[in-house]
C-alpha cells in the first residue's frame, strides 16, 4: 500500500523533472544556435513581420479599450478623493508598470504563441524538420532560433505601443469626454513617471515575458508528436503554460522592482 502511494506520487514528480530538464537542455540549444543568425539577419526580420505586425491590430486595439476603462474608473475612484487631476499619472503608471507588458504577453500567447506551436508541429507532422536534417541543415538554427529571436525583439515594440495607445485611450475618456483639464491631465503624467523606475522596468518586464512566452511555444510545438490531435493539444499548452508563466514572473519581477 504504501509502495503504490510512492509511486502515485513519483511518477509525475519524475515525469515533472525531466520535462523541466528537457526544457532546459532545448532552452541552451536554442541559444547555442544563434550565433549564426547574426551573418542572416533576413530570418530574424521575416519572422519579426510575421509574429509582430499580424499581432499590431488584436494589441493596439485591446490597449485603446484598456485605457478607456483605466480613464473611466480612475476617474470615478479619484473624484472621490478631489483627485481628479492625477488621472494621467494613474493611467500612464497602470499602463507602463503592469497592465502592458502583462496583457501584451497574454495576447502575444494567445495570438502569436498558438501560431508558432501550430507551424512547428505542423513542420515536424509533414516531417519538413526531418528532411532539414536530412540535407544537413540544422532545424534548430533555421527554423526555432530565428523565431525566438523575433519574438524577443517584437514583445517589447509591441508592449510600448500598448502602452503608448492606452494612455490616448485614458486621454480620450478623461478629457474628452469627461472634461478633466488638459494640462492637468499631461503634466501630472509627465511629472510622476520616471523613465528608468517605471518605463525601463515595462520593458524589462516585456523581454522577460517575451523570452518565456515564445519559448514555450517553439518548445511545445517542437516536443509534440506528429498527429493532428496532438498538435492541438501542443497549442492549449502553449496558451496554458504562457499565461502562468507571465502570471508567475510578473510576481517575481514586481517584487525585486518596485519593493524600495
């Protein structure tokens, strides 16, 4: 009895390490096979337009909604308070600190994350990965390497401009339709956010996002088995385990950021 408890409870904690050595080992092979995407940059910048610019309207839209709600809700908690003026600086702060990087990640593995897991489980089902090898072509630098990159690069870019059309989201609803005084509304903004305290921990916050959420989907998509089904299953994964991990890290990096 006691022997079969044991090994309930073994078998996923073995199962649990070695996927998370598995993971680790792929996570330094893709950055071993980097080296040689610098000498082609044109892999870099396709998979840029592709992971990036097909995911601009779905953010930049979600951001401009966001900052609606940010400027109406504001306002209603601040007037209580007499401050309404510091509408700006409630929402560009809200913005840049949490809600852009975070919910530019979420939608990033939604949108852009399913995508990549679908493309490579699909790549290894028709054994496209196969016959790279077979032509003495490494798969990981050709195919995986370029799109983490790419996904690296585009979650900052794309997090900004949430953040950048929040903030005319807030502008829209606080002073346009609400009538909070202008100047009021753009220099409290300008006179409380600090570049380095809260845009530079945004960006921070968005590399490291970007690093977790694209490599779980190449990860998920390269690991999958070569059947339909499982690909499925591969991109629930992907939205699944991105979502957690950004939840996760954005606790940790909220911690060590913003705890003076």
């Amino acid at each position: 009895m006691t022997l079969d408890f044991l090994a309930r409870i073994g078998q996923p904690l073995r199962e649990f390490t070695e996927n998370v050595g598995l993971a680790t080992r792929a996570f330094f092979t893709i950055l071993k096979a980097s080296g040689g995407l610098w000498r082609r940059p044109r892999l870099v910048t396709e998979q840029i337009h592709f992971i990036g610019n097909y995911s601009l309207i779905i953010i930049a839209v979600s951001g401009l909604f966001v900052g609606m709600v940010l400027g109406l809700q504001g306002y209603y908690t601040l007037n209580k308070y007499g401050s309404e003026q510091a509408l700006g600086l409630l929402v560009a702060l809200s913005l840049t600190r949490e809600l852009g990087p975070v919910v530019t990640a979420l939608l990033f593995a939604g949108r852009a994350g399913t995508s990549l897991t679908a493309e490579i489980g699909l790549m290894k089902a028709g054994e496209q990965l196969s016959a790279m090898e077979m032509m003495a072509v490494n798969p990981v630098e050709r195919v995986l390497a370029p799109r983490f990159w790419a996904g690296v690069i585009a979650m900052p870019i794309l997090a900004s401009i949430f953040s950048a059309v929040g903030v005319l989201g807030g502008y829209l609803v606080g002073v346009k339709l609400i009538g909070v005084d202008e100047g009021s509304f753009w220099s409290q903004m300008q006179g409380g956010v600090d570049i380095w305290k809260d845009i530079a921990n945004g960006v921070v916050k968005s590399l490291v996002f970007g690093v977790a959420v694209t490599f779980v989907a190449l990860y998920q998509g390269y690991q999958a088995q070569p059947t339909p089904d499982d690909v499925a299953r591969a991109t629930t994964r992907t939205v699944v385990i991105s979502s957690l991990a950004v939840w996760w890290l954005d606790f940790m990096l909220t911690a060590l950021m913003f705890n003076k």
